[in-house]
C-alpha cells in the first residue's frame, strides 16, 4: 500500500509515489489523498502481476518440477530430491486462515488483512505443533520461504507470504523438560508398558545410545558376544539408502551390558539363528524394521506407560545422561561412546548438563546407578 502523511506546516496531505518509481501528489483532505493512493496502488499491481490466477497447488508443483530440472542436472542427489518433495507436501497441507496452501489463489494470499507478518505466525504455530526436532522445525520454516520467494520472483503473490519474520529460538527451559522426561523412572516405565516384540528394541536405543539408522541397519556381525561390544559402521540414511554413519566418528565401538547381550543372544535363538549378515531387529515381515513403526510403538508405550511422550532420539539423550553421569570427567570416552565429531561437539549438546553440578546431583540421585532398571 502507499503511504499518506500530513503536511503539519500546510495543513495537507502527501501521497507518497516513489514505492512505485513516481514522486509525490498533494491534497487538500486525508479521504482524497487516500483515495488516489489506493487507485494508484491497484493501477501498479496489475502491471506488476501476471493477470491469471495460480492456485498453490499449482504453484508448489511448478517449484517441484524444477527441483526436479535441478536434480537432473546434476547438482544434488536423489536422496535430496527426495527432501524436497517431502517440504513440498508439508507446504501444500499448511493452513492460512481456514484454507490450505493448495487451495488458495496466490495472488489473493498476500492482501489485507493477511500480512506476511500474520501468515508467518500461523505457519510457525503449526510447524512447532510437529513432532520433530526444533533444529528440524527451522530448516523446514526456511525451506518455505524460499519457496515462496520461488512464487513471488515469478509475480504469482504481491510479497513474500513469510515476509522477513525469524523462526523463534529454542526456549531455555527446554533441556529443564527433556531431564525430567528422560529420567530413570520415566524410561523404565516405557520399556516395561513396550509391546513384547518392541520392549528389546527400545531397551536396546536407551541402552546403546544407536542412532535410529544406525540401529535399523545393524547386522548380527557387527556384536562381538565373546568381549561384548557393538562395531558401528554403517547407518540407513535419508529415503532408506545405506551407507556411512552420520559421521566419521560416528564409526565407533560401543560397550554392550550383559543384560542386554544376553536378551540378543536369546533372541537370535528364537529367530532360528539368522546369518551373521542378516539385521539383528526385523519387522513382522522378517524385513528391515520402518523407522515409523519404532516411533509409533514409543509413543504407545508413553501412553501405557502414563508418562510424558518422548521422542525416539530421546532415548539417545538418555544414554548420553547415563554417560556423563559415569564419565564426567572423562569426555573424551562420552565423545567416543556418542560418536560426536568433536569434544566441542559434546560440550555444545549436553552442556548444560555438566555446568549444572546441583541439577546434575539431582539426576544422578533419580537414574540411580547406570542402566539399573
């Protein structure tokens, strides 16, 4: 919209023109002066915009199939590819005002009363209603807005439907919550509430600190019953493709409690002594287990269990506690045992877990001795 101001010295008004490459129009009235703006203003928006209307459905395939150009060409992998559709059907679902995405006319989007700035906080409110991680939350929230520069660069919407809006930071008290969620007796309470075929999967994640890839594509060879450790080379990735851990130093040797090899090796007898090249935990159909169905039979066990709901990753968290509980001093062994990159790296994650001596004598006094459930 174009501005109109007072002229305090003249007692008129000013339309100011130079939003659309003019000068300046003067009025005696503030109704003539705002008037004029408003037909002037329309007058530029048809010369701006291309006269037939994109529906967002349309639009986000457009964005699609030149990702899909991209792809072709050569500068990013399928798997990528395979990303960006996943943000595109994540676009079309959000809701604007009652309407989807998909369903509205984008060249009615950007108009009173929808700014870019309250578009943007009805996006963030449903972005931070997703189950994933905060880090996850933000690169999604940027991910649409540079589709939406996509739309407007090509004049389908007036502004960018985010505008300049940040996603918000991660609120301090968070990590408060996720101790309190990941505690002893709240990780006790799921793996006893788990399924029977899912209780051994779950204990294990808590026990091993395994990323999800990781664990979806261990391999009977990869445990060394004889010293009880866990050799970590390889992880499912993006899309299910297989190939390195997250890492370098995600390729690593993770100790294994005898409890737990002892509830492997029962189970390796019960599923009729599977090859050492065959995956040690399997879904019904004895294929690769769905990274779905892990995360769908957690939050079954949360609510058998009456406890909060943590996410799949949570339980590496849990371990990591148990860890620095054990090797505080030692974080050279933590970063080993996590797989990070670098001792900074475990310092950035869980610092505050080691800066907080009186919190810490508190977690320690609730997760007893280490991975006694």
């Amino acid at each position: 919209m174009l501005k109109v101001a007072k002229r305090k010295d003249r007692n008129t008004y000013v339309v100011k023109l130079e939003k659309i490459g003019g000068g300046r129009k003067f009025f005696k009235t503030y109704e003539e002066a705002r008037k004029f703006a408003n037909i002037k203003w329309i007058e530029y928006i048809k010369d701006q915009y291309i006269p037939t209307t994109v529906s967002g459905y349309k639009a986000i395939a457009e964005w699609y199939a030149y990702q899909k150009t991209r792809y072709t060409q050569g500068e990013f992998l399928r798997q990528e590819l395979r990303h960006k559709e996943n943000i595109a059907e994540k676009l079309a679902k959000i809701i604007v005002q009652g309407k989807t995405i998909k369903q509205w006319d984008l060249d009615k989007l950007v108009t009173h009363p929808r700014s870019p700035a309250s578009i943007s906080q009805e996006i963030i409110s449903q972005i931070l209603a997703m189950d994933i991680s905060h880090k996850t939350m933000k690169g999604l929230y940027y991910s649409f807005k540079n589709i939406f520069t996509f739309f407007h660069e090509r004049k389908w919407t007036h502004e960018n439907a985010i505008g300049s809006t940040m996603f918000p930071k991660q609120k301090h008290g968070a990590e408060d919550n996720k101790a309190i969620r990941i505690s002893k007796e709240n990780i006790e309470k799921i793996i006893s509430h788990a399924k029977p075929e899912y209780k051994l999967v779950i204990k294990f994640a808590a026990f091993t600190g395994l990323r999800q890839g990781e664990l979806r594509e261990l391999r009977w060879q990869d445990i060394n019953f004889d010293n009880n450790t866990i050799t970590i080379s390889r992880s499912i990735q993006i899309f299910g493709t297989i190939g390195h851990t997250k890492t370098k130093n995600g390729q690593r040797i993770v100790p294994l409690i005898s409890s737990i090899a002892q509830e492997l090796k029962e189970l390796r007898m019960a599923s009729g002594r599977p090859e050492d090249e065959q995956l040690v935990f399997v879904g019904k159909d004895g294929k690769r287990i769905y990274g779905q169905t892990l995360r769908d039979n957690l939050d079954t066990a949360c609510l058998l269990g009456k406890v909060a709901r943590i996410k799949w990753h949570d339980l590496r968290h849990f371990y990591a506690s148990i860890l620095l509980q054990t090797y505080g001093d030692d974080l050279h062994k933590v970063t080993s045992f996590m797989g990070h990159g670098s001792i900074e790296m475990t310092r950035k994650v869980y610092g505050h877990w080691l800066d907080d001596k009186k919190r810490n004598a508190e977690d320690a006094a609730k997760l007893d001795a280490a991975f006694t459930l």
